[in-house]
C-alpha cells in the first residue's frame, strides 16, 4: 500500500538510484504501523533491493538519563527481533548521528535514505547535515502525526480552537488502516553484523553507557508488545470513564501510554483507530481523542513553526506583555531550582507530585500543570520558571524531550495556545491555579499521602 504522499518531503533534490534501501529510525522505534518503514519498503521492493533499519545512538541527548535510555534501548532490542525475523537487518550506529549516518550510507552504497518526521531543532539539524553530506537521496516521512505536521497547517495555530477543524477536516483522508511491513525478499551478499545478535547485548549496552545514572530506571516496561497491552487494558477498563476520570489523580483514568509514544513504540494512529473503534464515538472516547489527536498534533505544529519553543521569546504578544509588566512583583515564596528538584517547597501537593514523577518517572497530567504553574508562581522570573520546569521534566519523566513537553510548560507558564485571564500579581494575565482548585477537583490528602511519606 503506497504512503499518502502528503506524509513525504524530500530533503534534497538528489535521486533514489540503486542500491540498499535505509530507514533512518529515530522517532519513531517500531515496526508495526509505521509509514516510514513502510515507505523505506516500498522503495526496496520496487528496486528489488535489500531494505536496513539503522538507529543512531547518541551519546547524549538532552539531558537523557538512564532512566530513559534504558527504557528506549529495551525497546529498540525488541525492534530488532522484529525486523530479524523480517529479514532486515537492524544497526545500531553508535557516537555523532548525523556523521555516522552519513559515513553507513556512504560505505554501503546506499540508494535511497528514509527518516521520519520530527519537529525538534536538534533532530532538524542532523536531518540537514545528512542530506547534505550523506550524497544520497533523502526522504522524510511523518510517522508520529496522523495527519501530517506540514500538511495539518502552514503556520504556527493560536490553540487547539483553529487547529481543531483543520485537523478535523483531514481526518478521513488520514485516519486510515496502518498496512505492516512483509518479509523481504532481497538481501545483501554480506549483510551487516546484527545489533544485538546475543540475549545479553542489550543488558551489555546499556551498563556501558556513559549518561547520568543517578535517576533509576523504573518499572514501565519498554517496547511494542507492552505498549499494546497497556492500550488493550485502557481501551477496556478505562476509555469509557476517561472524561470523567482524566482529571482526578487518585483514580486510574488516563491512559498512561505518553511512554510508548514518546519514543514511537506505538503508533498514535493505532491508538485513535482503536480508541474510536471501542467507543464508537462516545463522549469519553471523543474526549480522549481530542487529547490524542488535536493536543498532541497541536504540540508538533508549536514546535515545527516556532523555533523558540523553549524560550520565554516563544511565548505569544500577550504574555510577553503582561511578563514585562508583573516581572518585579514581589513573590510571597522563592525557591532555586535545587529546592524543587528535592520536594523542598511549603506546599504538599507540589511537593507530592514532584515525588511522583521523580519516583515513577510519571506525573498526572492535570498536576503537571499545577506543577508548572507554581514554578512561575515561586521563581524570580518567567525564564528561570521555564528553565527549571524543563530541566526537571525532561530528566525525570519517562516521556520527557518530547513537543507535547515543550508545548505543555509553554502553556502553563508562558500562556501559549491559551487565552488572557483575569490579571493578578506575578501571573499577570496568565492562567493561575491553585490548590484550592484541585481540592474541588479530587482529594488532595489522599493523593499528597501516596507520594510523600512524612
Ligand atoms: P492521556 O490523557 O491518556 O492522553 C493520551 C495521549 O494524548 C498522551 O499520551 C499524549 O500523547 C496526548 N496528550 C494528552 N494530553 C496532552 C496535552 N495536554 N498536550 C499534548 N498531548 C497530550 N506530554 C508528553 O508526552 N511529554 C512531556 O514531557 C509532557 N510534559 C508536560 C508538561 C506540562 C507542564 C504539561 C501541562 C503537560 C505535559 N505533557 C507532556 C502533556 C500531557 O500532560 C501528557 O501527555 C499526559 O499527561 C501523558 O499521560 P497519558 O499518556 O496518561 O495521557
Ligand atoms: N533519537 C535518536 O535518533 N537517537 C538517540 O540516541 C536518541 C536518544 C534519546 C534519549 C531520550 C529521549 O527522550 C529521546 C531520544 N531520542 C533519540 C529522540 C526521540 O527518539 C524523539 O525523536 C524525540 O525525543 C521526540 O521528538
């Protein structure tokens, strides 16, 4: 099944010639229900040539723990059994992605370079310098979104209100069956040496890795097969509550699945497909799906059209404004990025959701709000708010370093995607929570009482 054109760029203007075929994986580690797999196929198949999945190994990436590499890499093992028994080879290329890459396509006489679509600056870099180096056709292709980033909107959208129909309107055209990749038929006389070939590969791997190993691993398992059985789990015990549930901390009524598809082990368009399918468009699934679908989508066109999605210069007019007026407002609590990293504020429910995510590499979505939003409350200034809200997601949560991050904290502190609310100090007109909001919401006790032990 041929991929919708409108999921593909090319990065240069270099013909596909003959040659083995490389898919480039890097947002997206799976094997099922991935265009750009199955793009990279088609081109193999149409060559009659042999097809190779590679993924580059950074040595660092943004401040990735063990926590998340271990995660990841687990995941990747899984791919490559997959694709073994597929007959692709699978390489792990390990130091300077975008060079390493360059260096495989230059040394195996590649024909064609597929790689998949990801809106973050330091994935676009390496994308460039590999079609300007690698003198090899390059293609992209948008795996993660179910309609395409590029095609989705031309220009950055105020929120989810004037995405939300364009989206809508693409769906039909998008939210289609996921054809899976079939055994290939060519290979290579010698073909490369197969990452992980030995059970203790991975285990080997991931004890040398020189990162930051003093935030443990954590009990989520990693790869397709638990991605799935967690999506089977949530569509059958939990769907039908979520839009009742998805806002209540203490009970277990989100979907939990930000993990598998931070890393790309499972295919949102699996999930919508699914999740629709098993709520035959109930008000619960429709809620979810808003947040699956147009949320998740409205965080990658954030990030692709404003390079400033991490920076206070990325917030909108409004905000700016409204920053510059309340910047020396006395704040009633101050606290460095050290205290909150260590739980070590006056507020329990803060300090509770802080233990959460640092102990589970998880926290409640409607906490991370309030998370975030009383860092801007007990920081100097919006810019150090900003910092110290990324730093600690992006270390400790499973599913940190991703748009929907970027997007998120935007939202909290900087009012991005939202409107002007009624002015106050420190805030100004950004939207202010408190916890006498969450305690109308859920029961804050019980919920401080899982996570803090004192
Ligand atoms: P569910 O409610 O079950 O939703 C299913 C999926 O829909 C999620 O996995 C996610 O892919 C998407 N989704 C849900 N809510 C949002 C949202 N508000 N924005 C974008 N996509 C959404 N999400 C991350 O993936 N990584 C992050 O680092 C991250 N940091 C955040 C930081 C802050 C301050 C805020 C306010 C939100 C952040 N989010 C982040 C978005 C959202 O909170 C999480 O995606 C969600 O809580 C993940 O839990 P879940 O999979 O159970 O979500
Ligand atoms: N992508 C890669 O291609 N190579 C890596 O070594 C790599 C490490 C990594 C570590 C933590 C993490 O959260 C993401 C990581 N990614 C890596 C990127 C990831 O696949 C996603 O592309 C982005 O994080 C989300 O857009």
């Amino acid at each position: 099944m041929a991929v919708d054109p409108r999921r593909i760029s090319l990065l240069n203007n270099i013909l596909v010639s003959a040659g083995p075929v490389v898919y480039w994986m890097s947002r997206d580690q799976r094997v099922a229900d991935n265009w750009a797999l199955t793009h990279a196929q088609n081109l193999a198949l149409e060559r009659q040539a042999p097809l190779i999945v590679v993924f580059a190994l950074a040595p660092a990436f943004l401040g990735a723990t063990i926590r998340q590499y271990g995660f990841m890499l687990r995941g990747l093992a899984q791919v490559a059994q997959r694709l073994e028994r597929l007959n692709i080879p699978f390489v792990l290329l390990q130091g300077d992605p975008p060079a390493e890459v360059s260096r495989f396509v230059r040394q195996n006489a590649v024909g064609a370079l597929v790689t998949d679509f990801d809106p973050l600056r330091i994935k676009r870099t390496w994308r460039d310098k590999v079609a300007a180096d690698a003198g090899v056709a390059c293609i992209e292709v948008d795996a993660h979104n179910i309609v395409p980033c590029r095609i989705a909107s031309p220009k950055p959208e105020f929120g989810a209100y004037t995405i939300r129909p364009k989206i809508n309107r693409l769906l039909p055209d998008f939210l289609t069956d996921i054809p899976q990749p079939v055994p290939h038929p060519y290979t290579r006389d010698n073909p490369p040496q197969p990452a992980f070939d030995k059970v203790d590969a991975i285990e080997l791997l991931v004890d040398s890795l020189p990162v930051d190993r003093s935030v443990p691993e954590t009990a989520v398992s990693p790869g397709e097969a638990s991605a799935h059985s967690y999506l089977h789990d949530f569509i059958t015990n939990c769907l039908s509550r979520y839009g009742d549930l998805r806002n209540d901390p203490n009970a277990n009524g989100q979907s939990g699945l930000s993990p598998w598809l931070h890393f790309g082990q499972l295919s949102a368009q699996r999930v919508a497909l699914e999740s629709a399918r098993a709520s035959g468009g109930n008000a619960s699934g429709a809620s979810f799906l808003e947040e699956l679908i147009i949320r998740r989508e409205l965080s990658d066109n954030f990030c692709w059209y404003n390079l400033n999605y991490d920076r206070v210069e990325g917030f909108p007019e409004w905000s700016l404004k409204t920053i510059a007026q309340h910047r020396h407002d006395r704040r009633e609590y101050l606290y460095s990025a050290e205290q909150f990293e260590n739980a070590a504020t006056h507020d329990r429910l803060w300090n509770a959701a802080q233990m959460e995510m640092v102990s589970s590499g998880r926290m409640h979505g409607y906490l991370r709000m309030y998370w975030a939003k009383k860092i801007l409350e007990w920081t100097e200034s919006p810019e150090a708010a900003l910092e110290t809200a990324i730093y600690l997601n992006d270390r400790y949560q499973l599913d940190g370093r991703d748009p929907n991050g970027y997007a998120g904290i935007a939202w909290s502190i900087g009012g991005v995607h939202d409107r002007a609310w009624g002015e106050r100090p420190v805030f100004g007109k950004i939207r202010y929570m408190n916890d006498k909001g969450c305690r109308r919401k859920f029961d804050v006790d019980r919920y401080a009482g899982m996570w803090l032990f004192s």
